[in-house]
C-alpha cells in the first residue's frame, strides 16, 4: 500500500469525508517529452554521409561527402529558423564517403575516409576559422563513422566501423596521439555492417553506441541494430540487438544515430534514430526512432519500439544533436529542430470553478485476468463553457492522444488538500456529450469531454511483435523471466523495477525460459505467458512496473472493518460486503524433459481437499522445464494462483486513496460472521461523481 499522511489516513476513514482529485496531463511517453520537430531547412543537396556537431558557442557544424570525392562543410553560427542552411564550402577532394565530426569548447574535429583507404582528421581550435588536415590512422576498409568528445578533457573519440569490426580511434587533441582499439564480438559474428551512431554519457563515463548490421546466426541470418559502449577504459561491451529483421525478408536497418544531451532534464534520455529500408514490392527508405527508457541504462537494452517518425525517404539516415534550447536533426538536405524544455502540466481538479472533473472511473486488475477492451481510466470533465472544445492547442496543447495523465487521489484534510498518486494513464480517445435537463423554469443544457486512458496493460495490449522475437536460443547472454518481462515491458516505455523491495519467488529469477514471441503476438499474451511461469503478479505504478510474490504468509497492511469500532484501531468502513468459498483445483502437474529427454514431473497437491475425495487436476507439459527444481516450482505456481482466487469477496468501500494490487488487507464484517480474516487485493475500480455525490471504491479480493 503506498504510504498516506496522518491527516489523509484520517479523512479518509471518517464519517463524512470530503473529496479531492487531481489530474496532470503531460505530452510525455512514460515520463519522456515527446518531441515536436519543426523543420527549418528543405534544400536540394544530394543524401550521402553526413554529421553535425555543436561547439563551446553553441555554433552548428555540419559536413556531408558528395560525388567526386568531395567533402562540404558548413558552420551555422546562431541557427535557427532564419539562419542560411543552403551555403557550403569544400574542404576536400579525396573523400570516399564515410566521414563523422565532434566538437567541443573551441574545438572542431572532421573525420573522413580518404581515396587511398586511409582516414584523416581535418580540425580547428578556434570554432572553424582556421583548419588543418592530417593523417588520422591507416586503418583501411571503413565504411562508415562515428565521432563522440569524451568528458570535458581533449579526447575525442572517431569509431570507424569496418564489415566485421569497429575500431575506437582515440585521439589526444593536444598531443595529436592517436590510439586503436578494434573490436569484434565472438558471439556476435557479423557478415556486413551498415552505420554506427554513437553519443558521450557524463554520469556514466562512458560512449554510448548503436550500430547496424547483418548477424550469421542459425537458423538464419538477420538484420539488426545493436546496441554496445565503450567504457572509461576503452572495453567495448557486448553487442545486443533490440530491433532484428530475418535474412530474405528485405528489411534492413541502415545508418543509426544516438545523442543523450551533455546536462540531460529528468524527462530527457538517450535517443536513437535510424533508416529502416525495404526493397521488395514499393520500396521504401524511411527514418525510425525510439529512446532509452526512463531510469534504466544502456547496458539493460531497455528501448522502446523503433517507430517511424517523419514522413521523408532517408537513405543514410539522420544524424542528432543538442544545444541548450533545442534537439537538432539533419541530413544534407534537411534540418529540423525540437524545443527541449517541456510545458506545465495541463492541471484538472475536482475544485476548479470551471472545467473541472466531475466524475471518475478508475480500474486496476489482477495480472491472471485477460486484459479487457474497456478503458482504464474515464475522465470526465465540465465541458459547459466550451472550455475543451480544442484538444492540443493553446492552454490545451498538452491534451493529445496518447499524452501522459498522472492520476491523484485525495480529500480534503485538516492540512489542507491531500492526494495520492494513483496511477499513470495514456490518453486513447475522447467524446463530447450534451443534455438538456428539464423539469425546471427553463430548460437548462448540461456539455461535459469524457477522456478514455490505458494503463501499462493496455499500452501492451496495443503493442505487437514486429518480428520474431527470441530469449535463450543459446546460453549466449541468458535472460530469467524477470529480465524478459524487463526488456518486453521497455518496448512501451514501462520499467520493470523492485524498488522498493518485493518479494520475488525463486522462478522469476532463476528460470531461463527459451522463449518465442512469433511476429503478431500481441503483448498482453506475451506477459501472461511469461507470468504463467512464475506465483508472482505484475503491478504497474505511475511509469514503472513491479512483481511481487503473493506468499500465503503475508501480514496485512490496512483494515477494513462493519461496524467501524471492530478492533483496537478505528477501521475504515465496509459499506457492503459479498464474501464466497469455491472448490479450487486440489493437485497440480508440471511436466518437462531433462538433457537427457529424460521425463520429468512434479505435483503440487491440497491434501485437506484430496482427504474429501475431490481430485481436481490441471496439468501442464514445458520443454523448458529440465530440472525437477523447475517443474516442481511450475506445478507449485499453478497450485498457488488456483488457490488465490478460491475465496473471492467483494467489498464496496470510501475511496482508499492508498489501496494497490496484491496488498493483503484485514476484513471484518460482523454482518456475516467475518472476523480478521486476510484477504488479498485482486481488483480495485475507483468510482467518483461529483453529480451524484459518491466517491467509492469496490475491492475484489482473494485469499492472501
């Protein structure tokens, strides 16, 4: 149960109690602002390899290579809407194509490929006025490149990337001392390579990196972007695709890009961007993005769905990069721009004078359910004034479809107006309604906008698998079910998280499932079989999510109790109650074969219903599971979960503002001989109508 103030634990308990609900709508996508791209520039420069780069005085430097083995540079000294885009200069004649930039402070460094197979660097220590070139390294067979300035010091880094490896050239600018660190991964062989993107994480001291490329794998080869870094001492970390096309599918993933600003805000992350391409039957070339989820890092591969995102072709990709104000986008033809800082939260309360929340549905299930169609969260709204007549314009900007609505519960307290946060909603739709009211002197017109939001099942319910998607093909890199659900959870931006700590069941950790999602499988499937592994149920809060092991043993957190006196603590009160006994199933099987295919299999049985002669049987066969260890875990998860929805109760209550699943609370009720008894929260629906003057909340519950 989240934590609630004295004074909140009070109102809410008391005989008359006063209701307070707050709503904040941000244009955010679990906790990131959503970005708006404006673009600046449309000139006619031919798509070839390109860069951009930012310096000490916040001038734009951008390069791209053309044919005839030239190299154009061009420095933008206050861009912005009216600045010029379309002049360039040339600063070579014997680029072959792959070239990158970085800059810093005063500092402006070029890298290209020459025509003798060979790389230069090309730079300036005074913003660009005055430029020298010079061999960078002999290192021959590049095809494309990357350059990031590490820290605040004089290193700046070029990775140039070759068909089978990437090499980080590290180069000392005050020394001019270049050092080689090339790389490949044993257990990622790569057939060919298609771009590198790569970005400077101060807090983690380390180079962020994505690159594209074609895998030999069994039982095909695929396309992928991977994901690596480049540590503070110059390791690489091992490659891991988060985005995979099969071979003979003619879908590859060309050019990507990453930028994580150098003073990130709380609602900023690592970005990716990308040219996704298909060359069967209308082809098409079209950039993707998608971003590093909120409060997880690199390394964990946590990044949401690759989506497209600008209806334009882009062959070699866009290139990113930050100013103070701004994220910039750009290609040689191109620049966008969109503004970094976020807006104020679109505020609705219960208290406003006009355009407030008159009514509330909220609904939260239990992990075991199927997911329904039915929204998670209706929001209605007093529409009398025409105040929500335009959605995502003006004062409304913020209320766009799938923007981000924090919900507060409350009431109104001794201190004053106190909520709780009640969970983090996406905006799926609105309605407008009228009505006349008659039966008075004169008929009076009643308009209210009623908002429709999911939850983190409903953003999974939405999300499909974009290709065949696999977990523990091979002891490469082995993820247990809770890291599955980590990783799965990212692509809608949810984080998996257990803090604070909950208990988890030694299956979610332990047990390495080798898992297919087909390409269509919807997630909510994907979640439920996962979870059919394990006791433990999934909870979503606000921009996170958790799991938790329902133990049989867990002590309650709250009472509720008729009448109020019941106990040595001022309860909060039950306004109805509905409380049911039902046979569960009385013997459980778990069924798998060893690495030997030798048949394993483990029960779990409820002896006091098979002393009465009921042997209700529900069996499962996993090729996974080879261990009796497993097997029995699985047959004990099943019994557990059976057991949990045996003793369903259902109880009608004054809104607890604290209330979550998978709380265990205390019932008593001595209308129908109910004493202390724990129960366990299954589902919680939340209802408010200022109209009709409740505010409760209705508690299935199951045994503890």
């Amino acid at each position: 149960m989240r934590t609630l103030s004295a004074t909140l634990l009070a109102a809410q308990k008391k005989a008359v109690r006063l209701p307070y609900i707050e709503a904040l709508v941000h244009d955010y996508e679990a906790g990131i602002k959503r970005l708006t791209w404006t673009r600046l520039y449309t000139g006619s420069e031919p798509d070839n390899h390109h860069g951009i780069a930012i310096d000490g005085q916040g001038s734009m430097h951008r390069i791209r290579a053309a044919a005839s083995d030239k190299l154009y540079y061009q420095k933008i000294t206050s861009p912005g809407p009216s600045s010029d885009y379309s002049q360039w200069t040339q600063v070579a004649a014997d680029c072959a194509g792959p070239c990158s930039i970085a800059a810093y402070g005063t500092k402006v460094y070029i890298f290209y490929k020459k025509t003798d197979d060979t790389l230069r660097k090309y730079y300036s220590h005074d913003h660009g006025q005055n430029w020298t070139n010079a061999e960078l390294s002999a290192y021959g067979g590049v095809l494309s490149m990357a350059a990031a300035w590490w820290a605040t010091g004089d290193t700046v880094v070029c990775f140039a990337l070759k068909s089978t490896q990437v090499n980080a050239i590290t180069l000392d600018t005050g020394t001019q001392v270049a050092t080689q660190h090339a790389w490949s991964d044993g257990n990622h062989p790569l057939l060919d390579t298609y771009g590198i993107g790569a970005t400077y994480n101060a807090s983690l001291q380390q180079c962020e990196i994505v690159i594209a490329g074609k895998e030999s794998d069994s039982p095909y080869n695929h396309y992928d972007l991977f994901r690596t870094k480049l540590s503070n001492l110059y390791n690489f970390y091992a490659l891991e695709s988060f985005l995979m096309s099969p071979d003979g599918e003619d879908i590859t993933y060309e050019y990507p890009d990453c930028h994580l600003p150098p003073s990130p805000q709380t609602y900023e992350t690592n970005r990716i961007v990308a040219a996704e391409k298909f060359t069967g039957t209308t082809a098409y070339a079209r950039p993707i993005t998608s971003h590093m989820v909120k409060g997880t890092s690199w390394s964990d591969t946590t990044f949401t769905e690759p989506r497209p995102f600008l209806d334009i072709a882009s062959a070699y990709g866009l290139r990113l990069q930050s100013t103070t104000d701004y994220w910039w986008l750009e290609r040689p033809d191109g620049v966008w721009r969109a503004p970094r800082a976020a807006a104020s939260p679109l505020t609705l309360t219960s208290d406003l004078p006009s355009g407030r929340i008159v009514a509330v549905t909220q609904s939260a299930g239990d992990v075991v359910r199927g997911f329904s169609l039915a929204p998670t969260l209706v929001l209605t709204l007093d529409n009398s004034q025409g105040q929500y007549a335009s959605p995502g314009e003006g004062a409304l900007a913020s209320l766009r479809f799938r923007a981000e609505i924090v919900l507060k519960l409350g009431y109104k307290t001794t201190a004053g107006n106190e909520t709780s946060e009640a969970g983090t909603y996406w905006i799926d739709g609105w309605e407008y309604r009228s009505a006349t009211l008659q039966g008075r002197a004169s008929a009076t017109g009643e308009s209210t906008f009623t908002i429709t939001a999911l939850d983190g099942w409903g953003l999974m319910h939405r999300w499909t698998a974009r290709y065949q998607m696999r977990w523990n093909k091979d002891d490469v890199n082995p993820k247990s079910v809770w890291q599955t659900l980590y990783q799965l959870l990212a692509r809608v931006g949810i984080q998996l998280t257990n803090e604070p700590s909950k208990p988890q069941s030694t299956a979610i950790l332990n047990f390495y499932p080798d898992l297919v999602l087909d390409q269509g499988t919807q997630g909510t499937q994907a979640l439920n079989r996962l979870l059919s592994f394990v006791p433990d149920g999934l909870v979503f809060r606000g921009q996170q999510a958790f799991t938790k092991n329902p133990l049989p043993g867990e002590s309650s957190c709250y009472t509720y109790a008729h009448p109020v006196g019941a106990g040595l603590v001022p309860a909060h009160p039950i306004l109805t109650g509905q409380y049911a006994v039902s046979v569960p199933v009385s013997r459980t099987r778990a069924i798998g074969r060893d690495d030997s295919d030798n048949r394993i299999l483990e029960e779990a049985l409820d002896w006091d219903l098979l002393s009465l002669g009921i042997d209700t049987l529900e069996q499962t066969y996993d090729p996974n599971l080879q261990t009796a260890t497993r097997a029995q875990e699985r047959a004990d998860a099943i019994l557990r979960t059976q057991q949990t929805q045996a003793t369903p109760a259902t109880i009608v209550v004054p809104t607890n503002v604290g209330q979550e699943l998978l709380d265990v609370v205390e019932l008593t009720d001595a209308r129908c001989g109910i004493d202390q008894e724990n129960h366990r929260v299954l589902v919680i629906q939340t209802d408010y109508d200022r109209r009709k003057g409740h505010y409760d909340q209705a508690l299935t519950l199951g045994a503890p």
